[in-house]
C-alpha cells in the first residue's frame, strides 16, 4: 500500500463513473462482489458519501451569498409601471366656463411606465468591503467543505483499515482454536490409552472454550465495521444481506516506513490545515464588517438615469395614447447626520466580533499544534509497538514447537503447551493491532498537518 495513496484519491482526475457503482433493487449491486481497494473507497466516498454531498450543497449556498454580498456594488435597473381607473364622479374638473360650467375633464384611466438605473459610487467605503467581502466568503466556503471533506475521508480510510485488522483477527482467532482441538483431540488420544490423566482432557477443554469469545467477538467486529465503511460508502444495502457483507477488499496493513520533521509538520500544519484557513478567513469578514458599519457615519451618493412615459393630464383630447415620455438623469445624496446611535453600536458590536475572531484563531492554532504533536506521539507509540514485534511471532512460534517437543519426550508439561500456544495468539494479536495502529496513526497524523487536501473541490458557478 503506497503511503501516499490518500493523496492520489485527492487529485481531480480520480472520478469515479456512477454506472460503475449503479445499485438495482432487483439484484445484487456489483459493488458487493467488485475487488475494493482503499483508492476505490475513497473514490466512491467522494461520490456518494451523504456528509460530502450535503458540504458540496453546502458549498453552493455559499456562492449564493457570495453573489448577494457582491450585489450591493453593481448597478440595478428597475423597471416600474402603473395603470389606474378611476370612477368620473370622483375627478374634480377645472371650471372654466362663465356660468361655472367646466371646461376641460381630467381623464379617469391613468398609466405610467418608466426605466431606471442606479448606480451608487460613494458609500463610505461599504462598495470596496463588499467586493472584498465576496471573495473572502468563497474562500471561506471553500475552507469549510476542505475540513468536511478531510474529516469523511479520514473516516473512510480507517473504517477500511478496521475491516482489515478484523479479517486478520479472526484468523488469528481461528488458528488458536484449531491449535487448541488439536490438543485436545491429542490428550483424548492419550487418555484413551492410559498415558495422561484426566485432568489433561479437561484442561484442553477449558482452553478450547476460553479461545472461542475471542474469536466470536471478531467475526462480531468484522460484520459491524464492514456495515460501517458501507455506511461511510452511501450505499443502501440490499434487505437480503443479513449479517455479512460481501465485501472484497484488496488492500492490505502495512508497515511503509513515514519519517517526520516534527516543526515542519507543526508549520504546514498551520499553513494548511482547512479549519485554520477557514477561521483567518471570519477574521477578514468582520474587520470587513468595520469597514461597513462605519459607512452609516458617511454619505451616500448615487447617480441614476432614466426613461418615462405617462398619459397626458391636460392635453384635449383625453386619450389614453396620447402619451409623454422622456429622459431624466441626476445624482441623489443621503447623509444621516444623526441616527440615534444606531451607526455607533454597529461599529462597537463589529469591533467586538472582530477580537473575537482573532482569539479563535490564536485558539484554534494552539489546539492544532496540539493535535499534531498528540498525533505525532501516537504515531511514535505505534511504530515502537511494531517494531518490538517484528522477531516476537516467529519466537512464541519456535517456543511452541520447542514445548511440543518436550511434551513428546517426556520432559515437557501440557501446561507449558497451552502457555506456548496463548503466547503465540497473543503475539499474533499484538502484532496484527500493531500494523492497524501504526497506519491509523498516520493516517490521523497525515489529517493533523493538513496533507492531501483538495484546493479546486467543486465546480460551482458563483
């Protein structure tokens, strides 16, 4: 397994065709039988993981308040238009004639039509931090999903590897007990002729017992983390799968030597690390929103220009297409002078939030130094246990063969068998959780620095 296969899974053109993973309720989905390497499983996660499709909707949204921040920097165009009826008897008329009598009716049916655009070019600096504001909300949005992303795939990977320190258990498990039949099957045979007591029979019964639990609880583990990478997975398991799962996985544990410069790791860490990032990025957006707040203390001016048309008024004769229309353009300044210290507490509540954004990012930077060097320590405390294993099986193995020896010749014990072969199981164990925690370590280790994560995620259209 290439120790860099997490970041090969990253790279845009690991796409995975839906068809190749098409689902039928009808029969089984190929995914049960396909070969499933872990590049395969992440490849899939990136499809089909329900918490990386909703970040990605997630994303979206955010380009959709993307463009909203930025709309209040360009031009808008409206468009307005009015018709109204009125009843005649509720028009008062010009009286013109000489006996009072009026001399010209206003018209009951009125219309009116025009376009306008307004531009605004001075708002006290709130034009620029909107546009700035824009950029920095995308950013952001792009830090958010990374670290969902990162999270689900860190996920994936070491529900893969818990399949496969499962699979390996239960065969560590099932030599034991087979070692342990054969024991006993060997003392029966040796009662039976008179060679041993008893009390032999019984002690080989009592080991072959204790050894099922253990194997018991491993096949339990297996089911429940092949259940889990499936979930991880998105996939809807068919109602006829029961207990097992038939997945078939390729890949296997492993022990690739990783070196560690532990201060460049701390630095990448805190270059790279998506909830770094997406936290200096709230830090720009409230220094930002100073800068908008503090607008309501300026004036604002707007340029607009437009067209109308509307129905003549005093123009015999009254008809509703008898019209007037023309252009009009002009500027229009507001300026608050006083606004009841609604401008004044926005700024001191943005000043505010903006600290607050710079403790959690001197916050989240500690925690993430934290985390890499706990990581790093762990990796450390793994790769030490594997290492003091390397020569232990093949030792509890020769113990073995050495006790069984003696036990043939006489000068040996059952009871020194049954110790050699609990510590041939349990270096066997020992060495089979040594090779998970060490590639568990580093896959967490690798999450901790920030290693592998996508820069181009999503193509969205802002």
């Amino acid at each position: 397994m290439n120790k860099l296969l997490l970041y090969t899974v990253l790279g845009a053109s690991c796409v995975v065709g839906a068809n190749g993973f098409a689902q039928s309720t009808n029969s089984t989905p190929n995914w049960l039988t396909r070969p499933l390497s872990l590049v395969d499983s992440l490849n899939i996660a990136l499809q089909q993981n329900p918490t990386i499709l909703k970040a990605k909707n997630d994303l979206e949204a955010s380009y959709g308040v993307v463009v909203q921040t930025r709309a209040v920097a360009l031009p808008q165009l409206v468009a307005s238009g009015q018709y109204k009826y009125t009843d005649p008897h509720a028009i008062e008329n010009f009286p013109t004639g000489t006996n009072g009598t009026s001399g010209f009716q206003q018209p009951n049916q009125n219309w009116n039509t025009g376009l306008q655009v307004v531009q605004t070019i001075y708002s006290g600096g709130k034009l620029l931090a909107a546009v700035r504001a824009a950029k920095v909300t995308k950013e952001q949005a792009l830090a958010q999903y990374q670290t969902t992303l990162t999270d689900t795939l860190l996920a994936v990977r070491l529900a893969y590897y818990d399949i496969l320190l499962a699979a390996e258990q239960i065969t560590v498990n099932e030599t034991s007990v087979n070692l342990l039949e054969k024991e006993l099957e060997d003392q029966q045979h040796r009662y039976d002729a008179g060679t041993v007591p008893h009390f032999n029979v019984l002690r080989a019964k009592v080991s072959v017992a204790n050894a099922r639990p253990p194997l018991i609880q491993a096949q339990n583990n297996y089911r429940i983390a092949k259940n889990n990478l499936a979930n991880l997975l998105g996939y809807n398991l068919p109602r006829e799968v029961w207990e097992n799962i038939p997945l078939n996985l390729t890949d296997g544990l492993d022990a690739t030597p990783y070196q560690i410069d532990l201060p460049d790791a701390i630095q990448q860490a805190l270059n790279k690390r998506p909830e770094l990032i997406a936290l200096r990025k709230t830090e720009e957006l409230q220094k930002l929103n100073i800068t908008d707040a503090s607008s309501g203390y300026k004036p604002n001016i707007q340029l607009f220009a437009g067209y109308t048309w509307y129905n003549a008024q005093f123009t015999p004769p009254v008809e509703l297409n008898h019209d007037i229309n023309g252009w009009n353009a002009g500027a229009q300044l507001n300026w608050a002078i006083f606004d009841g210290l609604l401008t004044h507490g926005k700024v001191i509540q943005a000043r505010a939030l903006y600290e607050k954004s710079k403790t959690a990012v001197d916050e989240e930077s500690r925690d993430v130094e934290l985390e890499v060097r706990t990581t790093y320590s762990d990796f450390l405390e793994a790769r030490e246990v594997l290492e003091s294993q390397k020569t232990v099986q093949d030792e509890a193995e020769e113990s073995l063969r050495e006790a069984n020896a003696r036990a043939d010749a006489g000068t040996g014990t059952q009871l020194d068998v049954l110790d050699a072969e609990n510590s041939l199981t349990q270096a066997r164990s020992t060495q089979v959780q040594a090779l998970h925690d060490y590639d568990a370590a580093r896959a967490r280790f690798e999450r901790a620095i920030g290693k592998g994560m996508i820069q181009q995620p999503v193509a969205t259209n802002p």
